[in-house]
C-alpha cells in the first residue's frame, strides 16, 4: 500500500529501538571483527547468521525479540497485517514499535 514500509531483518535485528537493550547484549557477546561497528548492515548480519560461534546466540537473539515483538505488535492499533508482512503506517525512525517499550 502507498505510504506504508514493509518491516525488514535490518530494522528489526539492527535498528530498532524497541530491542536496544536485547541487542547490546546479543552483540556484545559475539565473534565479530574490530571494525563491526562501521561495517554496513548486510555485513554485520553476515557475520551474525552465518558465523558458527553466533549462530545459536543469533538465533536465541531473534527469538527473544520476536517474543517482544509480537507483543508490542499486538497492541498497536496503527498496524497492518496480513500473511507474511508487517507493515509500519510510520516511517521507520516514527515506529510506534520502536517508541513504545513493553
């Protein structure tokens, strides 16, 4: 739909407010190069997903935040559903998701 961004692995592993806290602590404890903090996004996820040591630690990670997720989700009355997409009525840096905290 016109206006409406569909929710991606970016904002949802990397950006979004929500998570901060789950987030510190999941990149805090992976394997990961010096320069992680500048590398751009598809690198970073790169080396979460696809690293053997981050792999039972990002995916603990995107369980934990899927579960908070859906509650914030499920309270949102400005949010469109449907099968395999989310999608924010905001932009991204005005998601209600990424403002409200559980």
């Amino acid at each position: 739909n016109p206006g409406q961004t569909p929710e991606n692995e970016v904002h949802f592993l990397l950006q979004c407010e929500a998570y901060e806290r789950e987030r510190s602590a999941w990149l805090s404890s992976l394997e990961k190069p010096e320069n992680f903090p500048v590398l751009p996004p598809s690198e970073k996820l790169r080396i979460a997903l696809n690293n053997d040591q981050n792999v039972k630690k990002s995916a603990q990670y995107i369980i934990n935040v899927y579960e908070k997720r859906s509650k914030i989700v499920s309270n949102l009355p400005n949010v469109n559903q449907d099968r395999n997409n989310v999608y924010h009525i905001f932009p991204h840096d005005q998601c209600p998701a990424c403002i409200l905290q559980v």
